[in-house]
C-alpha cells in the first residue's frame, strides 16, 4: 500500500524529545481474514495457523495483520474481536471462514518496535499513552499490527503499530 508520510510528531516526554510517533495517510488496502473471539493470546496464533494454511493452499503471498476491534480495558477477555489477516489483491477468491475487507485509506499513527517475551501489551499502552500527549486522537476502526518476521521462529516480533487518528 502506499504511504504519504504527512508529519513526524516530536512529542516531549518526560523532559526528553522522542521522534517515534509518526502520522502517515495511508491507501485503502484489501486483506483476507478470518475473526477469531477471545483472549488474545489464545485465539491469534490458531487463526493465523489457519490463514496461513489457506493462503498456502491459494498459493498467496501478503503483509500479515492483527486487527483489533475491542478495547482490552472494556471488553471481557472472552468477548474480544480480532481479524488474523492478510492483504491480498483485488479480485482474491475466498471461502468458508476467510472474507474480504478493506482498511479505509486515512490518517494513522504508526511506531514500530520489537516484542520480546510475547509482551505485546507494554508497547500498545505506552503507544496509546504517548499518542494522548500528541495533537491527536483516536479516530474510527481497527487498530492493527503488520509483522516483519515470524516471532516463532526468531523469538522475537518485530512490528509496527497502526492507529487509525484523528486531529483534535
């Protein structure tokens, strides 16, 4: 998909300038999915096992995604929705539990980072914490994570996070 990058916001913290905020207007991207319910750590790895099977079987290759719809701090554990995806091009043939979506193009805020001992939740907050400081907000759909490795196999994720924003 292509990005614009539109403003690289400096954000003071603590007395100390951090440049790892950044907000981009992204295009409109296609991905494959499948919606899994439930705690995060228990649903992600098998719906991504089933992705992958079926973009194996479809002989795709794409970005890898985790969309998450629900706030963690609201919604019960149990009653979580996030979409294990993958983008794909237009005219991709789906069936059973995979569909199609589309992420609307749009302002986001992005940092990347790497996630070490599955601790995926430190980055988000202090993200979110960090974004609060800024001029913006939270705007509408699905936060989400793209993956630059398979954290299996390394033992580590390497990751960007994705905002969708709004100017306050």
């Amino acid at each position: 998909a292509e990005e614009t990058i539109l403003i690289v916001q400096i954000i003071m913290i603590n007395g100390a300038q951090t440049v790892d905020v950044k907000i981009i207007q992204r295009a409109a991207q296609q991905v494959a999915f499948i919606r899994m319910i439930g705690p995060y750590a228990e649903v992600i790895g098998p719906g991504f096992e089933r992705l992958m099977a079926w973009s194996d079987a479809q002989q795709l290759q794409g970005e890898w995604l985790a969309l998450y719809w629900d706030n963690p701090d609201i919604t019960p554990p149990a009653e979580l929705k996030t979409d294990v995806a993958m983008t794909v091009p237009e005219g991709t043939a789906v069936s059973g539990d995979v569909q199609l979506q589309v992420i609307p193009a749009g302002d986001y805020a992005i940092r990347r980072c790497r996630v070490e001992n599955d601790d995926f939740e430190t980055p988000w907050r202090a993200f979110f914490t960090d974004l609060a400081q800024s001029d913006y907000q939270f705007g509408t759909g699905a936060c989400f994570e793209r993956y630059f490795n398979n954290g299996k196999l390394d033992g580590y994720w390497d990751i960007e996070m994705v905002i969708p924003v709004t100017r306050k």
